[in-house]
C-alpha cells in the first residue's frame, strides 16, 4: 500500500497533464472547426439561394400559357366529302382490333320477317348464332320473340342494336 500512496501524487500530476493538453488541444482545434463550420454554413446558404431561384423560375414559367390554333388536316372539314383514306396504310383500311370488332354484327342476318312486320326488319338469332359469335351478349332490350304460326321466332332490332353501339357490317 505505501506503494501506491506515494506513486498517488505521480497519477494526480500524470492527469493534470493530460487534461491540460486535452483542454489546449481543443482550443486550438476550435477556430479550425469554426472556420469549417462557417465555411459549411456559407456553402449552405448558396445552396439554399440557388434551389430558391429555379423553384422561382419554374413558378414564372408556369404561369405562361402557350395557345394553339387548330388546322384540321384537308379533306376533313365540315361539308367535305372527299375520304383521302386510300393514301394511308397501302390502299386498304386499317382493321379494328378484336375487342372492337365483336360490336360487327353480319348484315346478311338482317331481313323481314312477315309475321313480325312488314315494315321493320329484324336480325334473326339463327343466322347472329351461325355467323357471329357473341349473341349471348346482345342487349335484352333489343330482343324480340314473336310467333311465326309454328313456332316462336326470336330476332333482334337493328336500330335498337345500332343505338348500343353494334353495326351491321357487309362481311
């Protein structure tokens, strides 16, 4: 023990020493982080000026509205009866695709029906089975069911099916 009371001075002066050149050490190395840290606030601040001048910028440039006028491209103006549709996709007529094609209904199934009406020709659900194939999904509103003398006949209404979005189309 009487060895560690008489080296107790020596450890008490050991850290004296070392505290002292903590504490200068970090005086020195103060106005060095200062000068970093004002030059980080600096380099900050320029940012922050020049995101504030594009958001600026941006903002008066949106508040410019750029008008247009319309040309149509010729032979489709009012009165115009002329079809330039030859001179696009070589001659032929680009097909519609498959989800729009089903609403082509054959007009060969398109006829009078004398015990329905003389006047008013409906599209026989025979033939519509026979040459087209989504009849299930015509609308209910333009079916017709009428009795021919032997048996019930059912038809749709081409106008009714016009009016739906179907056309009768020559296949």
């Amino acid at each position: 023990m009487a060895q560690t009371q008489g080296s107790q001075p020596h450890r008490k002066f050991i850290a004296l020493i070392v505290a002292a050149s903590i504490a200068i050490t970090g005086f020195s190395a103060a106005p060095a982080r200062a000068d970093e840290d004002v030059a980080k606030f600096i380099a900050g601040m320029a940012l922050l000026g020049i995101l504030g001048a594009a958001i600026n910028d941006a903002r008066k440039d949106d508040d410019h509205t750029v008008t247009r006028t319309y040309n149509p491209p010729r032979g489709h103006g009012h009165g115009d009866h002329r079809h330039n549709s030859h001179k696009r996709y070589g001659g032929h007529v680009k097909p519609l695709p498959p989800r729009l094609h089903r609403y082509d209904l054959p007009a060969q199934c398109v006829r009078y029906f004398p015990r329905y009406s003389r006047n008013y020709p409906l599209a026989g659900k025979g033939c519509l089975d026979r040459n087209y194939g989504y009849t299930q999904n015509l609308p209910r509103a333009c079916k017709v069911t009428f009795w021919n003398g032997n048996r019930n006949h059912t038809g749709y209404k081409p106008r009714c099916l016009n009016q739906h979005g179907y056309r009768m189309v020559n296949r």
